[in-house]
C-alpha cells in the first residue's frame, strides 16, 4: 500500500520482500555456571513467544 501512495506522488519506490528463517538455537555447556537455570526459564519466557520453540 505504501508503494501505491509513494508511487501517486510521484516517488519512485519499489517493494522489499523479507523472510525471517525462525529461531537458531544453540546449546552450549560452559565449564563455569554463568547464569543459573531460573534465569535462562525467565529469559526465554519473556523472548521466546512461539509455542513450538518454548515448548522445546
């Protein structure tokens, strides 16, 4: 829509496709305890909003 209207007052514009490839999880074991478990649970509930991924 934003095309349309830029493109009615005379601004050339051109439309951007986007793809978001979802999540990337990574699970590393560190030698030293950097965070404790109730703070990574708490991380991942505050960013984490997909059902499936949470879930894992």
């Amino acid at each position: 829509m934003l095309n349309d209207i830029l493109n009615d007052y005379e601004i050339e514009s051109s439309q951007l496709i986007v793809r978001s490839m979802g999540y990337n999880i990574q699970i590393i074991v560190l030698e030293q305890t950097k965070y404790i478990k109730e703070e990574l649970v708490k991380w991942i509930q505050t960013h984490i909003t997909d059902e499936q991924t949470y879930s894992f």
